[in-house]
C-alpha cells in the first residue's frame, strides 16, 4: 500500500479524491505512525499522462452525423467529451486543449467537450503523445481516423461517408475480439 501511496503522491487533483486517500488509507492505525507528507497536485501542467488517465475513467469520443435540411451534404461533429459534477478540472482542460464547457441542469453536471476542428487537433496531438491504457484507445483511434478523412475532404464523397458511418457504428464498442473490426476499418 505504501509503494502505492508513493506512486500517487503529488499526483491527485481533485480535493474529494485526495480526502478519500487521507481519510480511508493514511489516518488508518497502520499509516498514522509513518509520517507520510501527502500533497495535493495544484499545478495547471497537463503536459504529461495525468489526462490521458483522467480519460480512460471519464471521458468519451463521439461522432455525430448532422443532416441538415437546406444543406447537401451531412455535417460531420468529433467530440471528446467529459463529465464532472465540478468545473474546476474541465476548466483546466479547456485551457490546455480549447474547446467548450457547458452545464445540464437535469442532472447538475458539467460537461467539457472538443466540438471545433481546432480541439480536434489538440486533442489528437495529445493523445497520440501520452496513450490511453484501456480499451477507449480503439475508440480514439476510430475517432482519429474519422478526423483524417474530415482532413482529407473524404466525408464529402458518398464513399467517404459510408466510411465514417461504418466506424460509427463500432465507435464505443469494446468487444473482447476486435481484430474482425479493426481489420474492417482497415479495408476502408
């Protein structure tokens, strides 16, 4: 326990996880006697892994497929988004990447979310330097990929649009055997 005491020092955020640290593991009898100085990480740095972290637990990629009505072609929406009961970290997020931050009422929760092409960028950039750990690394590298054939003008031909409908469909879907679909994505 202490070993990972250590590994977490100085690495926690968020006042309430830091609390549950100190309170459910430090002040217990085994602890008390260690003198262990515990700290909170105030910093604004997120120019290294603690994100990608925070993301594999809360975050998700999302592809939407707008069609509008005076409009020929469909619009196509990449979102990164975050949920939170505070705005304390998202505003953090939204520094480092851009983006937006928003709030819904009904369940009295923010939400940080990459909607502009710009966030998009920024978001790829970091995940591509710092990787996520689970499973919601084939959703971000779907979404990636959806991303790169926006780039490439790809989604305006009907093609392309299959393309990104297909990989849609396998976004967020986290089978035990993915290779059939990855190798579908592969194919397109």
């Amino acid at each position: 326990m202490l070993q990972v005491i250590n590994l977490i020092n100085g690495k926690l955020r968020t006042k309430h996880r830091f609390d549950q640290v100190v309170n459910n593991v430090l002040n217990h009898n085994k602890y008390t006697d260690q003198n262990i100085h515990f700290t909170l990480d105030s910093s604004k740095n997120l120019d290294n892994h603690w994100l990608a972290g925070f993301s594999d637990a809360d975050a998700s990629f999302q592809i939407k497929i707008i069609k509008r009505i005076n409009r020929n072609k469909p619009e196509i929406r990449l979102n990164y988004q975050i949920d939170q009961k505070s705005d304390l970290l998202l505003n953090m997020i939204k520094e480092y990447l851009g983006g937006n931050i928003g709030y819904r009422k009904s369940q009295d929760t923010f939400y940080y979310g990459s909607t502009n092409f710009g966030s998009a960028k920024k978001v790829i950039e970091y995940f591509d330097q710092y990787h996520l750990q689970s499973r919601k690394h084939i959703s971000y590298l779907r979404w990636r990929k959806v991303y790169r054939l926006i780039q490439d003008k790809e989604h305006l031909t009907e093609k392309g649009l299959s393309k990104i409908i297909k990989i849609k469909s396998l976004l967020n879907r986290h089978e035990e055997d993915t290779t059939t679909q990855d190798k579908v994505l592969t194919k397109i």
